[in-house]
C-alpha cells in the first residue's frame, strides 16, 4: 500500500511524458491510496486539460469515471491538527500535507514528484522514478 499524490494519478490517466513512470510505480505496487482531497485535486487537473485542449470534455469525462472507480474505497479523511502541525514544520500547502499525514498514518510511502514535499518529508515522501526502481 502506499499512499499517491493527485499529480501521481494525473500522470497515470493522462497520457503524457511521466505516464510510463506512473504504471511502473502501480505495478510494484497496486494499492494506491490518497486523502479524499484528491478529488477536487484532479478535477482541477481535468479542468485545466480541457481549458488548454490537452483533453477534449467527453475524454475528461470518460478519464474521471474511470479513476473514481479506481480510487473506490482508497479515500481517507486525514486530521486537521496533523495535517496543521505538518504545514508548522514544513514550507508544503496543507493540501500536500494531508497526503503526508496520510502516509504517517498508515506508516507507508507517500509517492510524488512534488520537489518541497522530497525534501521537507524525506523520510515519507518519494519519487515515482525511486519508488519504480
């Protein structure tokens, strides 16, 4: 089980240059989970797709059913005071930090390619590209 980030599971339904790097990190592990954030997270990804023309809205749509049903019983409500007492120690949005808490929680990986969470949460947080390896 490890824990991934919205942009994680951008890269894995949106075909792009990190995609192959995201179905690595899936086959080592399949047990992907992510605080209930990521919802709102990956609309916004979505959003921006179809805004830019990356993604037509009936390939948006199709991409949201299909990583809902993915991410089915995966989501988790995460702390508030964690998640604050992480965003105290760190330069990381409470966003990112609910995914951080997440992980302590559980006491697994938290999977990103987010540059401020490898280095403020080093012993949580890693690379897809080391996680694959």
């Amino acid at each position: 089980m490890i824990v991934v980030d919205t942009n994680t599971i951008a890269y894995l339904y949106i075909q792009g240059q990190r995609t192959a790097q995201a179905e690595k990190v899936l086959m080592k592990d399949n047990e992907w989970i992510a605080p209930l954030l990521w919802r709102s997270e990956f609309m916004s990804v979505l959003a921006l797709c179809i805004r830019e023309g990356t993604l037509s809205l009936d390939d948006a749509l199709v991409i949201a059913e299909e990583v809902q049903q993915f991410m089915q019983d995966r989501e988790f409500d995460v702390p508030p005071a964690q998640v604050l007492q992480l965003v105290s120690v760190s330069k990381c949005s409470s966003y990112d930090c609910e995914f951080v808490a997440l992980a302590e929680n559980l006491q697994v990986r938290l999977i990103t390619s987010d540059k401020e969470l490898l280095k403020d949460f080093p012993r949580i947080a890693i690379s897809m590209e080391r996680f694959a390896t």
